[in-house]
C-alpha cells in the first residue's frame, strides 16, 4: 500500500506551492507587462509567500490533501475554483487591512484566474502521471462487499491509473490445495505485485502458508490483509473486517496516552470558554427567535450515552416540533422547523453543549453521543458496536467530517454500521494530529452547511 502511495502527499503539496508561485510570476508578467524591474517581484514576493501558507491551509480545510483522493475530475476543479474564491477573499482582506503598499485590485483579480488555471491543470493533468514510479498489477482474493469497494476505487479513481486489479472470488473454490496451485500459477504468469487477501473468510485462513512463500521465497510479492489495505484507502474499519483478535491487538493493548489525554482535556476548557463569550450576545438572539417562531422551549435536555456507557445529559436549542424521550426515539414521527434546520445547518443548536464540554462530559472531537434506547439496539444488532463508547464522545468527530449519510432518526442499522466504521477509525488512530485535522475540516464542514 506505501508503493501506491508513495510521497503522493508531499508530491502534490509540492506541486501546488509552486504552482502558486508561478501563477504570481505570471500574474505579474501579464500586469505590468514585464518582471522588471526586480523591485515588482520583491515588493510582491514577501506578502503573497505569507498568503500562500494561508492558501495551503484552506486547500487542507477543504479536503483538497485527503489521502485516497476519491474525487472525480469535476470534483476536484470544483475544489480548486471554491478555494481560490475564498483564498482572494482571503487577500483582499489582508491587503485592505495592512498597509503593505502594493495595489491588490487588478493584481487579485488576475491571479485567481491564473492560479485556478495552474493548479487545476497540476492536479487533473501533471501530477496523476507523475504520483507513482511504476506500474502495479494487485490481485483480490476474497468476496464480499468490501473487497469490492476497494476493486472499484483501484479501477475508477485516477490516483491509481497506473494500478491493474485483478479478483479471484474464494466463492468459486471448495478444495484448499486447488486455489493454492491456482494462486501461485496466477501470481507468476501474471507478474502480480501486491495480493490483498480477507484474511477473515476461512480459505483466505487456509492460504497464509502460500502467502507467506510468495511474500518471502516467491517473486517477492507485497503481501496485505484486507482490514488493513481498506482501512488505508477508506480511513474507517468496518466491524465486518475485524474480529475480538483485531480489537485486543490495536485497541485493548494500547497504552495510556495521558499527555494525550491532558491536554486534549485543556485545548476543550480553553476552546469552550473562549466560545461561550460571543455565545453571550447570541443565545438570547436565537431565544428570541424560536420564541417568536412557535412559542415553544428553547433548549431541551436530552439523555446521551457517554464514556463507558454512562448516561450523560446534554443541552441543546430545539430544532424540531418537539422532544422525543425514552422509547419515542425508536419510531419518532417529530420534524425539524425551518428555523431549526437553519441552527442545525450552521451548529448553532449545539453551542450550548460548550456548557458539557466545560463540565467534561463531551469534548469537541470524538463519537458522536448516541440516544440510549437506540444504542440499546445498535449493541444488540451491530457487532463492537460499544465499544465506541471507550473514549468520551465529542461535538464532532471523525464520522461527522467524512460521512456525511448518516441516520437521521429512528433505527437505521445500514448506516450505523457505516458510521461505526469511522468511529473505529477514530478509537485506533486517535491523537492531536488527528484531532486538528478533524477541528480544521469542520470548519469546512459548517461552512459547506454539510453533515449533521
């Protein structure tokens, strides 16, 4: 999995520096008609490398560094074109604001066409023929739902243009020594690179043996277990692919992270305090509101399970016809109010949970907190399912940043499972690396009014 990925990352920050920079060469070439003298390059120079580091920030708040790249061609032209609106925004801003004694008007105006231009042309054109050193040819051996997802993303997305897939369905064999024979003949006369194998399914089981001489005494293929190989191009884990083994070896075995712990436990008193000041001024605002919209409450309270399985009460602006509670949640027949979809749409129905983020009982990255009598049935329906409930639940989490189909009331067991996918993501990968990633695509998120 490194091979096809290999500096990927770093390859296309690369490109899209200079892409930047180039386009403000050009900018400046096609607005003065010349790069001389060298004081136009230098009185330039200085301000735009800052506003690049900026730039760079909105591209990763945006998506645009996600790691298995799982954009279409539209989507990413879409990307760049929204980015550099906001990054000329952005500057325009700055310029106004500072003195920095350059005029940014037609200057502005000129370089978010040329730099659309370049780093469009970079991501669609340049970098998908220079990402990989080599060609792959990657053979699947399994069945099943996931190993399917990742046969389509192999094939369709253009990251991987230079990765054939190959797929021996285990369903077509019976006897163990035929599929051996038949995989050591396919991975030699086909000259396969990396076998994926669903190590789960009972004839994958039986062919560690052959994967192991192919790994080592073979044509030396790179040898990857399904979990591992989806989880790298998804970034979630589905509870289907793992098993109490998996789960004692990456999740129980685990360590303490008591730095860890502390200080994601400070940056949530520190953040909840600094939010709650302009809250001052905007809670009796949204009071008004839903007053005048209905004349019904403002705030609900409501029982969630947090860490360790522990009920929880949170407070939260209403945003629907009323409060279901208890067993109501199951089939609730309740609908979201205009104004309310427009406090969900921008979270200002959940600024009133900084007050339990202040107490300790959410953090602002982490599960979701799940209506009790519906985790009831989750736990009972969906395998692992509590143990999402380790580690204490947050505003807003790995889950929310990337899946943005997800129940939205009563029971849905497809898309639980979906969801739990990520969060078992969260609970193996989880760190204040991943924290701020997930901190900084909620901006994304809000402002994008996706998710939920």
């Amino acid at each position: 999995m490194r091979d096809l990925h290999r500096g990927s990352t770093g390859l296309l920050f690369t490109g899209d520096v200079f892409s930047l920079l180039a386009s403000l060469l050009v900018t400046l070439a096609i607005r003065y008609r010349s790069l001389k003298p060298e004081s136009i390059i230098n009185d330039h120079l200085g301000p735009f490398s800052f506003l690049i580091i900026v730039w760079v920030l909105v591209f990763f708040i945006l998506g645009l560094y996600d790691r298995y790249l799982l954009f279409t061609r539209k989507e990413i032209l879409g990307r760049v074109v929204r980015a550099q609106v906001i990054n000329v925004l952005i500057a325009v801003a700055i310029f106004f604001v500072l003195p920095l004694g350059i005029e940014p008007k037609t200057t502005l105006g000129i370089y978010l066409v040329v730099s659309v231009l370049a780093v469009t042309a970079w991501r669609l054109y340049v970098f998908p023929y220079v990402v990989s050193a080599k060609s792959f040819r990657v053979l699947i051996v399994g069945t099943g739902y996931e190993a399917q997802k990742v046969i389509d993303v192999l094939r369709e997305n253009q990251h991987f243009r230079q990765v054939a897939v190959d797929f021996i369905d285990s369903n077509e064999y019976n006897d163990e020594k035929l599929v051996a024979d038949a995989l050591v003949t396919y991975c030699s006369e086909n000259d396969i690179d990396i076998v994926v194998a669903d190590l789960n399914e009972r004839l994958s089981q039986a062919l560690v043996p052959v994967f192991f001489n192919l790994s080592f005494f073979g044509r030396k293929v790179s040898f990857y277990s399904l979990t591992d190989f989806f989880e790298q191009l998804h970034h979630r884990i589905p509870p289907s692919l793992i098993g109490e083994a998996w789960l004692l070896e990456n999740i129980s075995s685990r360590s303490p992270h008591y730095a860890y712990d502390l200080l994601k436990r400070l940056i949530d008193i520190v953040g909840a305090v600094g939010l709650l000041v302009p809250c001052i001024v905007i809670f009796p605002l949204v009071a008004l509101a839903l007053k005048m919209q209905d004349g019904g409450a403002v705030f609900y309270k409501t029982t969630r399970v947090g860490q360790h399985n522990q009920p929880i009460t949170i407070l939260k602006f209403r945003t629907m016809t009323g409060a279901d509670s208890g067993s109501e949640a199951l089939k609730s027949t309740l609908t979201v109010t205009k104004f309310g979809l427009f406090l969900r749409k921008l979270r200002i129905d959940e600024l009133p949970q900084l007050l339990n983020v202040l107490r300790g009982d959410l953090s602002f990255i982490g599960p979701r907190p799940e209506i009790p009598e519906l985790a009831a049935v989750y736990a009972e329906n969906i395998s692992y399912y509590n143990m999402r409930h380790l580690i204490k639940p947050g505003l807003s989490g790995w889950a929310q940043i990337n899946n943005f189909d997800v129940p939205r009331k009563g029971v849905d067991i497809p898309r639980t499972i979906d969801k739990l996918s990520f969060d078992l993501y969260y609970l193996r990968h989880r760190s204040i690396f991943l924290d701020i990633e997930i901190a900084l695509k909620t901006i994304n998120t809000v402002l994008s009014r996706t998710g939920t």
